[in-house]
C-alpha cells in the first residue's frame, strides 16, 4: 500500500498522507495549516471563481488560514467563523449540530448574535478547505439562512469522494476516497 496521494492544486504540488476512516476506507488528509504558499494560491484560485458576495464565513478550524487569505487578496476587513465551543465573549449565540467524516463524534456550530446580525440581509459565501460528505457546510448554510443571510455560494479547494458530483459547490481539484491498499476509490 502507499502511503501519500500525490495532487496539484493551484499550480503547486503536495503529498498527502493516506490516513484510515476505518478498515476500508482511507482519506488523504488536506492540511493547510503552516502551508503558506498553498493558502495563498488557493485563496487567488478560488476568487477568480467566486460568485458576487458580501461576506465570507468557515467552519473553525481548518478553513481559517483560508478565508482570511480570501478576504485579505479581496480587500475585506471582515470574515466569519462558526466556532466549535461558545466563547464567554459571545453573547446570545446561536447553534447547530453536524457529523462530518473526519469527526468521530457529533459537534456543535456556534456564531455570535453581531455576526447574525452583520450577516442578514447580505450576501454570504460559505468556504472550506474540503468537502465530503458536505455535512459542515449543510450546518454553516443553516446558520447563515437562520440568520436571514442569503447564500451567495459554497466554495472548497478539494471536492472528496463524489462531492465533485455536486452541482451546488465550486472547488479547484477532486480528491478521491481510497481503500485499504491505497486505489482510488470515488
């Protein structure tokens, strides 16, 4: 079995490792953070595709170094991020529960009342760094229409496994699911 999944993205070369779901299924784990050059390019990348939009928000973690690389190319002084825990600094937060694949557990998205607030009435561009089973994004997109924003569109740098069959989200490459001997798999 090999170890690394070898993709180009946004012009540069990476080496994912392939790391188990479970006893059948391996993914190659995306990892943005550290990765400077990367970020920068897949920000650029993902702008030159990105619909009309007033505001960006991710889900924390993995999306952060993203969207704020987004909004500083896009001249923004603003992101927004559905955090994982409720901060003492939020005040009257609002809350969905998701399952995602590279999460063992359910979870819990939180966002402030001042960011439901800034967010109702615009435009709102959901980012990630990679969609799956899409479930992260189907709670983001929750909390942005609760708070009476509009979707403006669901972006991603990688579509996993049959993500890229989606017609509801732009990405720069497909990332496929493996098995237990390193094939792609979807």
């Amino acid at each position: 079995m090999r170890d690394y999944y070898e993709i180009t993205v946004a012009g540069l070369k990476r080496q994912l490792p392939l790391c188990p779901i479970n006893d059948e299924l391996y993914i190659a784990a995306f990892v943005l953070f550290g990765d400077v050059e990367l970020t920068v390019a897949c920000a650029r990348e993902l702008l030159k595709k990105a619909p009309e939009f007033d505001v960006m928000i991710t889900a924390e973690s993995k999306g952060i170094p993203l969207v704020y690389e987004m909004a500083r190319q896009a001249g923004m002084n603003k992101y927004l991020l559905a955090r994982k825990m409720a901060k003492l600094y939020m005040r009257d937060v609002v809350s969905v529960e998701l399952q995602s694949i590279t999460t063992a557990k359910k979870q819990v998205l939180y966002i402030d009342r001042d960011d439901v607030e800034y967010m109702k009435g615009k435009r709102v561009l959901i980012v990630d760094d990679v969609i799956s089973t899409g479930e992260s994004v189907k709670a983001v997109e929750k909390l942005v229409t609760e708070a009476g924003g509009i979707i403006a569109g669901k972006m991603t740098i990688l579509a996993e496994g049959d993500a890229y069959k989606r017609d509801d989200i732009i990405y720069l490459e497909h990332l496929p699911l493996f098995n237990k001997d390193g094939e792609a798999i979807g």
